[in-house]
C-alpha cells in the first residue's frame, strides 16, 4: 500500500509539474508579445516626436505661420511627455 500510495504522489507531482511548466510557457509567450509591442510602440512614438523636430526645425529657420509653429511645439510637448512618462519610464521599471 505505502509503494502504491507513493506512486500516486509521484503522478500528482508530475500532473503538477506539467501545469507549472504550462502556465510559465504561456507567461513567457506573453512577455515576448508585449515587449514586440512596446518595441513598436516605441518606434512610433520615437519616429512622431523626431518628425515634429524637423518640422519645428524646418519652420523657424524660415518665415513660418505662428500658428503652425504653436502646434508643433505643442505636439512636440506632447510627445515628449508621453515618452517619458509611458515609455521610458515603462522601461526603467519593468525592463
């Protein structure tokens, strides 16, 4: 009885064991998702902020509309504060 009572508890330790490793597979295929999301979150946030950069740039090195120029420094805040609050920040703590 104790040998039978013991390979039970052998085969409940496996069963285990192969739900552990499940629930741990499919946590790590959700971390490889997120981070190519943050990745191409990234991308884009990086590529709006540069492109509003050149944009102001392009601006003031002539004679632009004040109002064009309002708004993109406006975007440009923006996106500067999305970054380093959603983004960068983001990163630091959980990467």
């Amino acid at each position: 009885m104790s040998s039978n009572n013991s390979e039970i508890n052998s085969q409940e330790y496996v069963d285990l064991c192969n739900q552990l490793k499940e629930l741990n597979d499919k946590r790590e295929k959700e971390v490889i998702e997120i981070k190519q999301q943050l990745l191409e979150f990234k991308k884009f946030a990086i590529t709006c902020y540069g492109l509003i950069r050149i944009i102001t740039v392009l601006i003031e090195e002539s004679i632009g509309d004040l109002q064009i120029n309002s708004i993109c420094d406006a975007f440009r805040s923006f996106c500067s504060q999305f970054i380093d609050e959603n983004i960068l920040s983001f990163t630091d703590n959980h990467y």
